[in-house]
C-alpha cells in the first residue's frame, strides 16, 4: 500500500488546475479561493487534506481542519 504525501504532487495540481505551468496554476488557484504556499522554485505546494475539503465542497476553517480530540476509555474493559 502506498503512503500519500501530505501535500499533492505537482501532477494532481494539474489535473485540478488544468495547468501545467506554475504560473497557470497559481492564477487558476487565486481565481477560485485556493491557500496554498509557493516553493523557492515559485510551484504551489496545496496540502492534501486542503484539497479533499475544498472539492467535497466544505470551506475549510480552524474549527473543521483540526482532528477531533479523543482519548483512550477502558473503563468498559475487563
């Protein structure tokens, strides 16, 4: 089984974007409301869990990107 990267491949940004240029791409990420950081190459770099939530539509804020908070109960083992 393959680990994804925590950040999209600079293949998937294309088929988002439908750019192969990084230039295109930065536009086409401005134009629809897209965070995204820019390497020392000027690429975007879009996190992966960023863009699951922008295309299942959710607006991603503080309050929905962070994990739910849980802890181990064994009160019910034994």
């Amino acid at each position: 089984m393959e680990i994804q990267s925590e950040t999209l491949a600079e293949e998937e940004i294309a088929a988002i974007t439908g750019y192969m240029i990084p230039s295109g791409q930065i536009a086409w990420l401005n134009r629809n409301g897209w965070k995204y950081v820019l390497t020392r190459a000027r690429r975007p770099v879009v996190g992966r869990f960023y863009a699951r939530m922008k295309l299942a539509g959710v607006k991603p804020s503080a309050e929905n990107v962070a994990a739910e908070a849980w802890s181990l109960d064994l009160s019910k083992v034994g």
